[in-house]
C-alpha cells in the first residue's frame, strides 16, 4: 500500500499549531470533580462536603491543596494558586473560575 504524500510545509505548520491549540485549551473543571479530589484528600464522602463552603473549612491544608492543583495542571492544563483554593471561596465558585485562569505554558 502506498504511504500518503508529504504535506507541503505550511500545511504541516497549520496542521501542528492546531493541534498544539486543542492540546492547550482547558476543559471544564465541574464543582462534582473538585469535591471528589477533595474528599479524597481529605479521606471523606464527596457527599459530606458541602459545595457552597470553602474547603480549608473541611481540613485542607497547603500541603493537601497541591495535590489537585497538581492535577488540574496536569489534567487540564489549568494554573490555579494553591491561595485559591485554600481562600474563602467555595468549590462551586472556584470551579466556575477555573476555565478563566491562564493555560500553563507548554
């Protein structure tokens, strides 16, 4: 079977840049998601944490906090500063926000 032909260079180009953009853009964060890393943190029921209130009121701590900002990073390409998340602002709120923070530069 014949292999394809080479794409000229500026095809190759705009075919890479595209799919650096689709890599790069963050997806959704949900306020369910948030809840479940943390009350696996925390060693508790995502139902028994309560979306409307600020996680430090549950017991997470810097060193806990950076293991989703790890993953939201990582999973999401999303930077969120461990202050967010151990702030006065509830999971709900911080979930909305999450897609407005700044993509971590590849």
């Amino acid at each position: 079977m014949p292999s394809p032909a080479p794409q000229p260079p500026a095809q190759q180009a705009t075919a890479q840049q595209a799919t650096a953009q689709q890599a790069a853009a963050p997806r959704e964060f949900t306020t369910d998601e948030l809840l479940q890393q943390a009350a696996d943190i925390l060693g508790m029921a995502p139902g028994g944490l309560d979306p409307r209130r600020a996680l430090r009121d549950f017991g997470l701590d810097s060193l806990r906090a950076t293991v989703p900002q790890r993953r939201l990073r990582t999973d999401c390409n999303i930077e969120v500063p461990l202050g967010q998340l151990l702030g006065t602002e509830s999971p709900a709120s911080i979930s909305k926000s999450l897609t407005r923070h700044r993509v971590v530069p590849a």
